[in-house]
C-alpha cells in the first residue's frame, strides 16, 4: 500500500483500503493458478510480510529531518548492516561493477529486512515478487489484470471510472519518453518569448528574496550572507533543456505492450546506472517540458519550471496579465521552489548543495520557533470527516507556498501592472493577483483521494494550500477588505512570519 500507516490506521477509510488490498492479493494469487483456499493463504503471508516491513519503516514527518535519513555506509559495513543479504551478489546481477558506499536511508529498515530474509521462507518472498510484478504491470496487461488494480485504486482515489484507454497510454508515453513529446509540446505551447518572461520573473522575484532577507529582523547578517550567496547560486530552468534526451537505443515495437513498457523500465534504469562514478549532469532535468509540476533540488541547488506549469488552458501567454501571472506563475511555481531553498530541509544544505549548517544557532532556533507556528496551523485544518493536515509533514510545502505568495507580491508591486492600479473585469490589480494563485488550485478531490493525500501526501490539499498562506498576508486583508469576524480573519499574534 502507499504508506505505512495503511497496514496499522484503524480509521474507517483505513481499513476499507486494508481490506480491498487483501480482496485484491486473493484475485492476483488466483489468476496466478492457485485455487480459492490456496490463494486466499498465500495472499495472506504475503500481506503479513509487507506489514512486518512497514513496521520497520520510519513516518512521513520522520522523513523530513535530512541528517536523520542520511547514513553513508561502505560495502563492508552494509554487509555487516544486513549479514543476509550479499551485497557484492546483488550489485554484480544488476550491472553494478564498482561501488565503494552507498547512501542508507533507514537503517533500521535494513535490518529488519535482513532478519526476514533469513526467516520468512523463500516461498513467501517469491510470491511477494510474484504479486509486484503483476501489480506494478497491471496497465499493461489484459482487461482483467487492469480492472482488478483500478477497483483496488477507487478505495484510495475515489474514482468512479477508469481514464480512456488512449490517456492511458499517452501518459504511458509520457512515463516512457517524456522528453520527445516534450520537444513537440514546447513547439506549440513554449515560444521563446514566453520563456524570456518567465526567465525574468525568476530574477525579479529573486531580487525580492535578496530585499527580503536584508530586512529580516531575526536572521544575523552572517547569516544573511551566506543565504545571499546560496540565493544567487540557484540555477534556474526554464520551460525546457537544452540538451534533448536520446531515446534511440529505446526499443518499441507491435508486441506485447507490457514488454515495451518494461523495456522502457529497463532503458531509465541503465540510464540512471550509467551516471556512477561520474559528475553529476548539471544540465539534465528530471520532469519533461509538458509536466504540470516544478521542482527544487537541494544537493544541485537549482529550481526546473517546466513550459507545462506556466499553461492557462484555453489562453495564449501573450494574452494573460501581469497581475495573473505573478499570482499564477511568479507565487505559485517560482517563488515557491526558490523558497524551497530555504525550508526546513532545503535550509539544511549550503550553495554548492552540499548537506552542511551555514546558520548561527541562535538563527536556526528562530527559523525553529517560527515554523512551529505554520505547523499549529495547518495542524488545525481537517479537509475530509475527522482527519486534520499532518502540519509536520507539510512544513516544507506550506513554508514554500507562503514564501512564494510573498515574494511573488513584492516582485509584483515594482511592475507597472501594479503601479498603474488598472481594473480589469472590475477587479484591482492586488485582487487579480491573489485570485491568479488560487486559479492554478482549482481542483476538486474526492473524499477517498484526500483522505489517501492526508496520509502519504508531503502536500496539503488545494484548498488549504489557498486558505493557509494568505490569512497571513496583510495585502490579502487590504484586497478584499477582510475584517475581524470574517471567516478568513486571523488575529495578527497567530499569523506566520518566516520570511
């Protein structure tokens, strides 16, 4: 299942998840040629692993600390790690031909799957891989493999019927070779004009972070330098590379389409092997152009917007306005992932992307202080029946979704769009910018799918990821006349003020 605390939740939506999953167990062993009794058993030492495993996992906020999740271990002490496992075996079977460490997250993990190795029998570990290859397959396979997986799926997203078969496959296409239908998106949806407003946006708005780190009244100023330095080292990409992935050696042909589909699996995974030992790309992106979704990546320091983020559906760039936009596009997606760089885990690595403390104590405690309030709030928050936000977990997001509203709003108001206070559809250029942030969350979920978000999810949903951040704005009270008593009202001691 998604996440460890399926196999332990006693909430209902838990336990239907937990009892469809093993519903779905038994249908996978018995199209596998096992009779009823037969498969009703081995799904159920099979379910039995995998909740030993997931005992040993660590919690989605336990995943946050990155300093707790990095344990660097050569082959020696990963051998004395898990003494059931050969690692020198299994590196050699999958093509590895030199490794000298490796990076473990959770040791403890490590350990109890050494002690299953030892002790659950090979039978049962060969199921276990029997029913994750089906299951990882399923899109893939007959109509039957593919309805018994969606009607799995609907107790966790809710969904009533399965996408069309040909988006099926347009976003098996996507996962396969994102990147050459990303050369054909760009050239309908990503001109080069395009491309130069957003790339300038990414500098007005780090401008705005520059200005607003000089006046930050908690954070010393060697501090300060150092986030100046680490600010003017993100890398930014825009809308698409500029080196194309080749996907020549990729085999597709009029086979099975499961087997295009694990060749595929098999090219990224030698794509990924073929980067040991070697300096790191700095040029490669990791979403394709026409992916609605941005990044932050702390270990290259570097923020990859994608031509896709920046799409309105229906509306041509050149026709939306400023004010849309920076709300849109500059809060949103840009001076979001920039302030990913300084959450509480992009916080924790130095300009070069090198996990290091360049903070004075007594500012990380600050920075502690300050996020424990975003935390309170979001804690606060219960978007479907009794579950809340795990505001711990979502920290970084919801830091991010703040930092980017902010930024976003100072970068805005030095535009002309701004200055000049022009209506448009009767609404002044502070309310467009505001209603631009929220366009690009309108959205809605399902129970099913929020309550599955809630657990899993380092996000919040949509509306909260709206709500949260901008009842600690003092502009969104001035746009839309917000006043004491109004259900967006939030007294100014229990606003958040990071930075």
């Amino acid at each position: 299942m998604p996440n460890r605390d399926y196999y332990f939740n006693t909430d209902e939506k838990s336990v239907n998840v937990r009892k469809a999953y093993q519903h779905y167990l038994g249908q996978v062993f018995t199209r596998l040629g096992n009779d009823s009794v037969k498969a009703a058993a081995t799904a159920d030492k099979v379910f039995q692993l995998e909740t030993r495993l997931a005992k040993a996992s660590r919690k989605l906020a336990d995943l946050r600390d990155p300093y707790k999740n990095y344990h660097k271990m050569g082959l020696a002490e990963l051998n004395k790690l898990t003494p059931s496992f050969s690692w020198p075996v299994y590196l050699k079977n999958i093509g590895i031909q030199k490794l000298d460490s490796a990076i473990i997250g959770q040791p403890e993990f490590m350990t109890a799957l050494s002690t299953e190795i030892k002790t659950t029998p090979i039978e049962d570990w060969q199921n276990y891989l029997r029913f994750h290859l089906v299951k990882s397959s399923a899109a893939y396979l007959d109509s039957t493999s593919f309805m018994n997986a969606f009607v799995y799926s609907q107790t966790l997203r809710g969904t009533k019927q399965p996408k069309l078969r040909w988006k099926r496959v347009l976003d098996a296409e996507e996962g396969a070779m994102g990147e050459a239908l990303g050369q054909l998106f760009v050239k309908e949806y990503f001109n080069e004009k395009a491309k130069q407003r957003y790339s300038q946006m990414v500098e007005n708005i780090r401008d705005a972070y520059k200005e607003r780190i000089a006046k930050l009244s908690w954070m010393t100023d060697s501090t300060k330098k150092k986030a100046y330095a680490k600010l003017a080292k993100i890398t930014k990409k825009v809308g698409y590379p500029d080196k194309w992935k080749d996907f020549s050696a990729l085999k597709i042909d009029r086979g099975p389409y499961v087997l295009n589909i694990h060749r595929a699996n098999e090219w990224w995974f030698q794509h990924d092997l073929n980067k040991l030992g070697k300096p790191v790309d700095r040029e490669e992106w990791g979403m394709s152009p026409q992916t609605y979704n941005a990044y932050y990546n702390p270990s290259n320091n570097e923020i990859v917007l994608p031509a896709g983020i920046f799409a309105v559906p229906g509306m041509k760039d050149e026709d939306l306005d400023d004010a849309f936009v920076y709300g849109y596009a500059g809060a949103s997606t840009i001076g979001h992932e920039i302030t990913h760089g300084f959450d509480d885990q992009g916080r924790q690595y130095d300009a070069a992307g090198n996990l290091k403390n360049w903070w004075q104590d007594a500012d990380g405690k600050q920075f502690g202080e300050r996020a424990k309030m975003i935390i309170r709030q979001f804690n606060e928050f219960m978007p479907v029946d009794t579950l809340h936000v795990n505001g711990d977990a979502t920290q970084g997001e919801n830091i991010a979704d703040l930092g980017g509203l902010l930024l976003g709003l100072d970068a805005f108001k030095k535009t002309e769009a701004y200055k000049s206070g022009i209506k448009i559809n009767g609404l002044s250029p502070l309310q467009r910018y505001f209603l631009g942030y929220a366009f690009g969350w309108l959205n809605i979920a399902r129970k099913e799918s929020l309550a599955s978000q809630l657990k899993v999810d380092v996000h919040a949903p949509a509306k909260e990821r709206v709500n949260g951040p901008m009842v600690n704005i003092p502009e969104f009270y001035e746009a839309f006349g917000i006043k004491k008593g109004d259900k967006m009202y939030r007294e100014d001691s229990l606003r958040v003020k990071i930075w």
